[in-house]
C-alpha cells in the first residue's frame, strides 16, 4: 500500500491509499481519481515530505518492561553461577548438601524441572532466552 497526498485543479488538498505506484497510474489514466471535496478529476499528486520515524536502537528497551527484564537478567548475571545444562543436577546436589550453596541459573529439560519442583526444590524459568550470536 502507498500514500498519496494529491490536490485537484481547485486547490483542495486530500490523500488516498493506493495498492502500488502502478495502480495509482492505472486508474488516473482510467480518470477514476478524482476530488474527495469536489469531485473534479484534474488531479495530480502534490508535494509530500517524506515521513521519518526515529527509531530506537535495537539494543534499546522497548517498553518498561521490556527494561526491567534486562535489569533483572543483568542482576542475575552478575550474581549467580550459569552451569549451563547442568542445571537440574546442580539445583539437587545443592538442595542435598552435596554441593556448596549458592545462586545458579542455567537450562533443564522441562521434565527434570518438573521433578525439581516435585521433590520440594524451587525453581523458576526465566523469562528471556539464551544470548544471540548474530
């Protein structure tokens, strides 16, 4: 779809949306265009300035949430140990004294959180996912 602002022979200025810069040629040749205000169909298109939206950068938060997600991830980065796919057997050496106490993040398959979470050990999915390389 394609914007125009058009104005006809008497001055009066208004838009329409066309498919394409070519359905826009075929139906002015077919005089199907006309005036939204008057009807007349000496129409042509008028100057447009382009429309340029400021982006965010990528790596920039898109909303408050989004934001506090990123601080979140950060603090547990900074303070647990990621030990990876290790995880499920990390969390029950911990829970069982076989293995020092601390803070840990890493991946489980969905059934060995499940019996995690069945044998009395909490543990939570986070909500982001791992790091993309490209």
């Amino acid at each position: 779809m394609i914007r125009y602002d058009l104005k006809c022979a008497k001055g009066h200025r208004f838009e329409s949306w066309f498919g394409s810069s070519a359905d826009y040629d075929k139906l002015m040749i077919a005089g199907m265009v006309s005036c939204s205000v008057c009807g007349d169909e000496t129409v042509e298109k008028a100057i447009m300035a382009p429309r340029v939206v400021k982006e965010r950068p990528l790596s920039a938060p898109a909303s408050p949430a989004e934001q506090a997600v990123k601080e979140l991830r950060k603090k547990i980065e900074d303070t647990a140990d990621n030990v990876g796919k290790n995880f499920a057997a990390e969390a029950r050496a911990i829970h069982d004294g076989d293995a020092p106490e601390r803070l840990i993040y890493g991946e489980a398959k969905i059934e060995d959180a499940k019996s995690l979470i069945d044998d009395g050990i909490p543990v939570a999915p986070l909500p982001w996912s791992k790091k993309k390389t490209n």
